[in-house]
C-alpha cells in the first residue's frame, strides 16, 4: 500500500531516515566510547525501542514509570526513569517493575528517597539510584556540590537503594544561539560534573557513571572524558527545532500526513491536521507550526486544533484532496498524539507501529 | 474517595461549575430564542454531551467524522460536522453515519460537495449541508456573497445534497483587544451573514438556519436577530484564554491536578505535569502555563514535556508529594490528552468518564 492511500491525518515514520539517525548516533557514541541509553519518551514505540537496543544501547531512558512498565512488558531489560518518582501508587508499581528488569531511578532529595527506600525494603528488592544535577536548566536536581554530597551521604544510610551514578538534563542548551555558546555551556557542564564527581569518590561513594542527555548536545557531549553515559532521545526522528539546532533537514523522518480540504483563490491552503495531531509547539522567532515537505514555499502560518493554514505566495497547485506531509516541529509531543505510526519506505508502507507507551504519564 | 488520593497527573472536572457554565450557555441561548448546538471538541465525552442535551441544546457540532461517530454510537441523533469532509474512505463511512441520525456537513466548494454527493446517492441517503462563509479568520469558508450564491446553485444540482444553512467561524475575534472591538467585529459579521441571506432566500435557497460559533463572542452574537444558532465549545469547562477574554475565573471548571517533584531553595517548584499532559499552548502575553489554583502567587514559568516549573516568589510553603490543581491555558487541547476525567464535587472524586472521543482525528 502506498502512503498517499492512507485516511488523515497520518504519522508517517521513514524507515531509512529513521535507520540512518539510529546508525549515527550509535556510531558517534560508540567511536568515543560512550554508552548509548536513548530517551524512548519521545518515540514510545516497543518496535523503535528493540532497534535501539539491536544498534548497541544499553538500556533506555524513559520519563514516567508508565513508560518504562510498557517497555519492559515489551522485553527491555535495563531501564533508568530519569525522574523523580513521587507518591505511594506509583512507589508500589515501581517496586515491582524492579523485580521484572534492572531498574535505576533519579533523586534529586531525601523527600523523594526516603519513601523510594521504604518501598523497596518493603517489597524486598534493591533499586538503583542516581543523583540528579542541576547543571543550569533550573529543573529538578541538586544546586550545589555542598548539597550533592550531603544528599550522597543520606542516601548510603537508607536501605535498599543503590547509588551508582550522577545525571544531567542539559535542556538550557536550547537556549543557546551557536554553537560556540553551546560548546562553551558543554565544557562548563562537563567540568562542574567531574569536579563533583571527584569529590563524591573521594568520599567513598562508588559513582560509575556520569550520565547527560540531549540530541542537540551529543556531538559536543559525546568527546569529553568523564561523560559515560548518553541519554539523547529526539535523534531518531528529529524535526524543526533540531533543524534550527543543527540537524540536516533530511534527517527529519517524522511526518503527518495531511489532505488539503479548502483552497482560496489568495493562496490560503487548508489542511485536515491542526495542533490535536501536530501539538501547539512554536518554538521559532518566525512562528511557523510546522514545514510542508512537498513545497517548502507554502508557509505554515497558523493551526486552529483541527485545521492547518498554509499560505502559498502567488497562487498554489494545490487542490482539494491532495495531500502532503508536514515536518513537526517537535517530534516529542506530536507522537504523543497519535496511536500509531506508518512505517514507509519511499512510498511504500511496510509497517504500522503501535505507540504503546503514549499518553502513559502516570 | 477524595480527589487528593488521584495517583497523577490527573485531569479534574468541578461538577458545580460544570453544570452552572452549562446552565448559563442555555439561559443566555434559550432567553434570546437562540439554538444552542454545543461543539463537542472541547470535552469530547458523551456523558456532558448528554447533559447539555438535557438542558436544551438541539443538536451537537462536531469537528471530526470519528467524533460525530462516538457521540452518535452514544445515542445522539443530531449532529453537525462544522467541516469539509474529504477523501473517499470517511465519505463512505459519513454516509453510513447518516443512515444512523440526522447529519448535517459543512461544504465551502465543489471539490468537497460533489464527492460528497457522489456518495450519498451511492448510498441512496440524503446528507444536509452547509454552507461555510469566511467572515473574517480566513480559514476555510467562500469569502464573498458572489461565490456563496454560485456555490449554492451547483449545490442545487447535486443530488442527495440538502442545503438548509449558512455557517460561520468567528474564531478571529480571539485577536480582538477589548470588548468594544469583539462587538463592533461581530455586528458587521452580523450584518455580512444577514445580506447574505436575504440574497440567497431571494433566489429561492431555502436557508432556514445561520449559525455561528464561538464562546467568546456568544454574549455579542445571542442577542442579534438573524443568528439563530450559536456552536459554543469551550464554555463547558472555560480555561485561562477564557479569563484572559471576560470569563470569571470561578467559571473554570477543568484541571490538572500534579504532584510536587522537586522543592528548590530558591523557590523553584517541579511538578509531574507538562506539556503532554497540559498541552503546550501559551497563547498570552504573559507566557505563563497554567495556573495555580491553590496558590496564585506561584508562576507557572515554564513546562518541559514532563515537568512543570513553578517559581514562588520568597520561597514556598510547597513540599515534596503535595498535590496542587492547574487550570490550563487552552482546555480543549488539554482534554484531547487524557484518557478520563475525574468529576469532583467539593473535594470528592464522584464519578469517573472516559474520553471517548479523543484522538478521534479521523
């Protein structure tokens, strides 16, 4: 079946897209001697998941504990909840998760690792954990290295909980208007962490693995002595904001499919995908909700929830029940959208792909 | 159960200002002797299309072909898909839906009616339409009187084609800056439609209805003769582009409840909802997410996919596993992320609904 046959809106997934940024990441990683444990909150998908793994990833990284129950339901055997988990509900499935794979989870405070602990010597089994640093995103994780190693300290003394290593989310790279910022916020991130790791070592604590995320961050994070561990999630399909970060735009193998259900003599071109499957994501100075990979000069200029409003300057040949596909701009909350993917090979469809793990925030 | 107890993020309806909001839509409706045909994008769930069924509504809108399908598998009978509808594979099913209850379509050129047609006399079925008039969001819709008479003529030789109404979005009244400016944008709206009319009824089109939408504008449309029916959707729960357009904040009937992750010293709170659970609309100046219910002092500055970033000014009394409510920026995004919600009343859970129609962008 070819893609233009399918019903609208579509999540199309081009598999040799999708196979080339696998292949790269995991030889960028693998030539610096890094491990490889890639986000699957962005892609939720088993199939994706299980071609991480085959490509040499250690394990994935997941956001939510329902996300990581769905991956390892689907077989994954090594998974780090880069998160704080919170509350009695979710400490009872995680114990139990943690009997089913090696299972590692972020602290960042004794108020989360007091009750993690206590869950876990309830349930009888060892959790792994790893310290969450603040490296400049504001987020969660610890400020300081004064807080770092007093919290180091009072997780060795509570049971059950196993401390292996330190972690970042470098999301304040986002923000950064080169690549000379970028590098530069990289090196100061990298110093701050082996500083602390140092120290954390030299008191004793057995700190293997310093571990960092973000696609964006990869090729400067993935050179630097002492960075262990990759966490990058959005590579494997990119889209706009990548794009504007740096990625190639053919790498982009992430598309809605789209049919065109209105046309006005002005050039306005409507579409049958709005933000309920593109997402309202816009973070661009020009504002624009997304990119029309047949004709690159058709503007995206807005979305109402169920519409998509191109503009054509000049005239277009658009017409009603044509369709086309829209490049996202973030890749991440646009999956979460949709049930399923269509995996498509030119213009061959020759997979759909559940998204097991969409909408699994709990 | 109490609705503390909600493992989260957990999406809350206030069965209070639910049913006053509904209350209030069909007074303002039912005193001007307007029809009310709710859209059912906002909540998407056929148990508040029930209820607002009950308090007199005539009909629902929809925006999807898989929306008028749930809500008419849950026994509503009148159903108005304010869209074009095209392609052959949701043709085929639009004309088994017809078959089901009363189906009115919108149409805006041939392209879209004469598949349309096609179909339905395949089916041997009778299809109502409407015609969509652009009145000023330029979205879909004919944009001026000489086309909106030529396409009634060729919609007149269609077979199996009723056309008994106008229709219009006034979604750009979202831009107006004040009150003045929405009436004076709906009165020469009014008066477009109105002269509109008048030519098609003269020519011998049996227009019976001229609808409207929009929550916004519906104290500014009841009123005007000539508007018989208003498409209201978001008025069921309100949200913060409500407040930002004269709803009372005490009308806000939908939120988020999240957990508190992270507590930094500064003032920095972490909670477990972000953009895939609140959606990532930030339609204000103000950039904000969300809003804090129980403590308004406690800006809601940023939102990663997975976290919330509060910062309380002068630190906070917030602790690691309270649970606060958000009330978001755009609730029918919002909705369209959750699997059910949660009917409060007072602080008990009552009843729990699935959303049935979400995701259903087919």
């Amino acid at each position: 079946m070819k893609y233009h046959a399918l019903d609208t809106p579509a999540l199309l997934v081009d598999r040799d897209r999708l196979e080339a940024n696998l292949h790269n990441m995991a030889e960028l990683t693998r030539c610096h001697g890094k491990m490889l444990r890639p986000h699957a909150k962005t892609h939720k998908t088993p199939e994706i998941a299980q071609m991480q793994l085959a490509a040499g990833a250690v394990g994935l990284t997941v956001a939510k504990l329902g996300e990581a129950e769905v991956f390892a339901e689907a077989g994954c055997t090594d998974i780090f909840i880069a998160n704080q988990i919170v509350g009695e509900q979710k400490l009872e499935r995680l114990v139990r998760l943690a009997r089913q794979c090696t299972l590692r989870v972020g602290v960042d405070s004794l108020e989360v690792a007091v009750p993690l602990s206590e869950a876990a010597r309830r349930a009888g089994v060892r959790v792994g954990v790893r310290l969450e640093v603040d490296t400049g995103l504001h987020r969660a994780g610890v400020r300081t290295k004064e807080e770092a190693i007093a919290l180091a300290h009072a997780l060795a003394k509570l049971p059950n909980l196993e401390l292996d290593g330190i972690f970042t989310y470098e999301g304040h790279l986002y923000q950064a208007n080169s690549d000379q910022e970028r590098a530069i916020a990289i090196a100061r991130m990298s110093e701050t962490l082996a500083d602390l790791r140092e120290s954390l070592v030299r008191q004793g604590f057995a700190i293997s693995v310093t571990s960092v995320g973000s696609t964006p961050g990869a090729r400067f994070t993935a050179p630097v002595p002492g960075l262990d561990e990759l966490r990058c999630g959005v590579y494997v399909f990119n889209d706009r904001m990548q794009v504007a970060r740096g990625a190639p735009k053919e790498s982009c193998a992430l598309t809605v499919l789209t049919t065109v259900i209105s046309v006005r003599p002005d050039g306005r071109v409507i579409v049958d995908a709005g933000t309920k499957a593109l997402a309202s994501d816009k973070p661009f100075a020009d504002q624009t909700m997304g990119e029309v990979l047949e004709d690159t000069s058709l503007r995206f200029v807005a979305a109402s929830e169920e519409h998509g409003h191109l503009q054509a300057e000049g005239g277009t040949r658009l017409r009603v029940g044509d369709k086309v596909r829209i490049v996202p701009n973030h890749a991440c909350t646009c999956v979460n959208l949709h049930e399923r993917m269509y995996v498509v090979k030119g213009e061959e469809v020759e997979d759909v792909w559940e998204i097991r793990a969409r909408g699994k925030f709990l």
